[in-house]
C-alpha cells in the first residue's frame, strides 16, 4: 500500500525553506574574502555543517509525525547527536556559533530543542531522572549575577550528581563556584552561598575545604567543616578525615571563642567515634549557655545543642531544648525526634510529634518516626505511624506536598521497595497545581526527600 503522506505537508515545506535560507545566509563571508586555500577549506565545512543540520531537521520532522514513544525519543536523541556534531567537528563554521549561543536557525529554536532533549527522560514518568526534571522547571531562576544562596538549585545539582548525572551536576553548581572564587562573598560577609556544603556531598572534599578557610565568620566555618565530614563519612572518603575535620572545627572554635557552634562540634565529635570529648563539651556547653541565659534573658540556645541533646543527653533536656528553638528553626524537630526514638525513647517522640501545630513539620516527623521504627525492628509501631501520616497527607495532599513527599519516604523505609514512586509523582503532581506562593519553595523539600529516599541520607540541614 503507498504511503498515505507523499510530500511534505505545506509547514514542514516551508520550514525547511526558511532553514535553508537561513543556511544560505550564515555561508556567506562576513568581511573580507578569504585566501583561495582557507576560502575553500571555510566552504567546505560550512556545507558538511549544513547537511549534517538538514539531516536533523527531517529526523526531528519524523520525530514529530510518529505517535511511537520509543522512536520519538530515538529519532530525537539521533538529531541531537548530528547537531552536537556540527559544534564538535566544525566549530569555526558560523552554523556552529548560532547552535552555541542558542541563535534562532530559521525556525529552528536550539534552546527549545534541548529542553525537549531533556524532558525524554519523562518516557518514563516513575523515575528520578524524570522526578528531577520536573522539580528543576519548578524552581524560580536564578538571579545574575549570583549574589544569593540558592540552596534549591544547589540541592538539585547535588541529587543529579548523586543520582547518576554528573554532567548536570557540574551545569549547575559552576556560576556558584565561580560567584565564590571572586571573592564577592565569601571573604566579605562570610558567606559561601551554601557552595562549599553542596560541594562536599558531589565529593569534592578538597575544594569545599579551600572555600571554607577562607571564611573567618565562626558559623560558616564550623557549620562547613561539620558538615564536609558528615559528607565524607557517608560517601567513604579516607578513613582518618571525618575526624581531622572534627579536631579542626574544635580547634577554630576555641582559637575564635565561637561559642554558639559547640553543640555541632559535639555531633562531629561523636560521629567520628570520639564519644568521650563530645560528652564533655557537651555538658560544658549546656551548663555554660544556661547560665548565660539566666544572666543576660537573652536567646538561650543553638538549635545545634538540641539536635546534639537528642544524641548526647536525656531525653528530657533534649525535648527542653528543643522547645526553646523550634519556632525559629522547625528543621529541628524532627532530627530531635528522630534521634530519640532511634535510642530507644519512641513513645516520648511519638507524643512531642502530635503536639506540633505546623502539619508539614509533623509529617516529617511521623517520616522519621516510621524509619526509627523500622530500623529498631518494631513493625506494629512502624504501621501506626505510617496510618497517622497517610491519613495526614490524604487530608492535606491538594494543599501540601510536601507531606506526600514525606509519605513516599516512609513507605521506602518500610516496604524498601519501589511502590513509593506512584506517591512521590502525587507529590510533583500536586506542587506543579499548587499556587505561585508553594512552587516557589516546594523545590529543597522535594529535592531533599527524593534524596533521602534513593541514597539514605539526608540532605544537610
């Protein structure tokens, strides 16, 4: 039977007639004539250029006629491998420029292209290569030139880098990089855009330690060391770093008179197995910002001395220091909670958990719960929590997606199978019909869980 279409249609007729112009038109010399033998030589490459393009457009034209998933996204990738080869073999030739600065091609939109490229990874809409596209069209751009932390951004180079594209990664983090190195940030005000932490956990220790001694402001310092060694100890860098890196923040702390930090240098001191000095300076600490509380009636501790609490302390002080810090800084409350129940203290957890008013914190928390549970082999425990966050995320899902999001990480923590990704792309669905308000700051918590879940470890606080 001939083929129903024998010619093409009168738009592709004329697209290619405008890209065919367009061809003609980037040939010609600008300027001067060339010499004969660079003349021909400029011809040549221009015209191998050319048909490599012309044969791009008509696998993209197939590409757009076949309702077959699987060939589009061939004849797609196909395309963007002749194109990707006009930049790499004829780079002097004006086609060449106009696909690297993005340049319209006739009709042809390069930056479009990409984008298309990029979104083929949704063929398969349950995986997190196409979890994260849909997160990263979600964030709000960056500003340039870059003078703001983006931990949102940053967060999404880190899950690319950790979830198998590097290339991505490295994309992304370089203008931060770059915004650091210029030293309009870091040596001034102290800060590194979060550069150095995101960086730890690509692993790439040494440059995230050359950023961070430049800083000569006690929080940024010690908060990097802390947590370049919690990065290293999870991504098995040499053996004895984790522990240099604690020794390091101790010594800054006290060669600084940085105060309002030990209670992180106390958590870095007990992850590197030196529980003895972490105990001691964490009582030293407790009693010291105590007493000064009772002095001067001002802030009374670092949200850092109520995470330290819950690993070091009783569970009554930690959960007294935790009500002190928890309105300024809700990241604490499950990190507190979580660490409690993992030693032992789940009913205590379970009832501080039912009391928090905001119910994204209370989710995150009933996620933590969950995973404490599962890791003490308490399953009747681990199945109640998982009833009261799915009736939690049931009520408020259109609302707040970031619940389903924690409810996709308990059900990988206790079934460890796969059935979580139907309820993490609710998640996505629910943030991508949310208001402009939710989008805008849905990104890090999305980005945070979806890494928790596919590695086991957090993203850092």
């Amino acid at each position: 039977m001939a083929p129903l279409r024998t010619a093409a249609p009168a738009p592709a007729r004329r697209r290619f007639a405008a890209i065919l112009l367009a061809l003609l038109a980037v040939s010609l010399p600008w300027g001067g004539l060339p010499g004969p033998a660079a003349g021909a030589a400029l011809a040549a490459d221009a015209g191998a250029a050319n048909r490599l393009f012309v044969q791009a457009m008509q696998l993209i034209d197939q590409a757009d006629g076949t309702f077959d998933i699987a060939e589009e996204s061939r004849l797609l990738k196909e395309a963007d491998k002749l194109l990707n080869e006009v930049v790499t073999k004829y780079p002097e030739s004006d086609l060449a420029v106009q696909l690297v600065t993005n340049q319209f091609v006739g009709d042809f939109d390069f930056f479009e292209f990409r984008t298309r490229i990029e979104a083929l990874v949704c063929n398969d809409p349950l995986s997190s290569a196409c979890f994260l596209h849909r997160i990263g069209e979600m964030l709000p751009p960056v500003e340039t030139p870059i003078t703001a932390a983006r931990w949102d951004w940053l967060s999404l180079a880190v899950a690319n880098d950790l979830l198998g594209n590097p290339g991505r990664a490295k994309e992304i983090v370089a203008p931060f990089v770059a915004a650091v190195r210029r030293g309009s940030t870091a040596g001034s005000t102290g800060q590194d855009l979060f550069v150095a932490r995101a960086l730890a956990l690509m692993g790439q220790s040494q440059i995230a330690l050359d950023i961070t001694r430049q800083i000569d402001d006690c929080s940024t310092r010690i908060y990097n060391l802390v947590d370049i060694a919690k990065a290293a100890s999870w991504r098995g860098d040499p053996a004895g770093l984790p522990a240099a890196l604690a020794d390091e923040a101790k010594q800054y702390a006290a060669a600084q008179g940085c105060t309002w930090e030990l209670g992180l240098v106390a958590q870095a001191l007990l992850r590197a197995g030196k529980e003895g000095p972490a105990r001691t300076l964490f009582l030293n600490t407790v009693e010291t910002q105590f007493s000064k509380f009772r002095e001067t009636k001002g802030d009374c501790c670092p949200p850092e001395l109520a995470v330290a609490a819950s690993e070091l302390g009783d569970a009554n002080l930690a959960l007294g220091l935790l009500r002190t810090v928890q309105d300024e800084n809700p990241w604490t409350v499950p990190v507190v909670l979580g660490h409690l129940a993992g030693r032992g203290e789940s009913a205590l957890a379970l009832a501080y958990a039912e009391q928090i008013q905001d119910i994204d914190v209370r989710g995150e928390a009933y996620a933590d719960l969950v995973e404490a549970a599962v890791r003490r082999g308490d399953k009747a425990a681990a199945q109640d929590l998982m009833q009261r966050l799915s009736r939690l995320a049931e009520e408020n899902a259109s609302r707040r997606p970031a619940l389903l999001a924690q409810k996709a990480k308990a059900e990988k923590s206790i079934h460890g199978d796969e059935s979580w990704r139907a309820t993490f792309q609710q998640a996505i669905n629910a943030a991508e019909r949310s208001s402009n308000f939710v989008r805008r700051d849905i990104g890090a918590p999305l980005l945070a869980a979806l890494v928790r879940i596919e590695t086991g470890h957090p993203m850092l606080d």
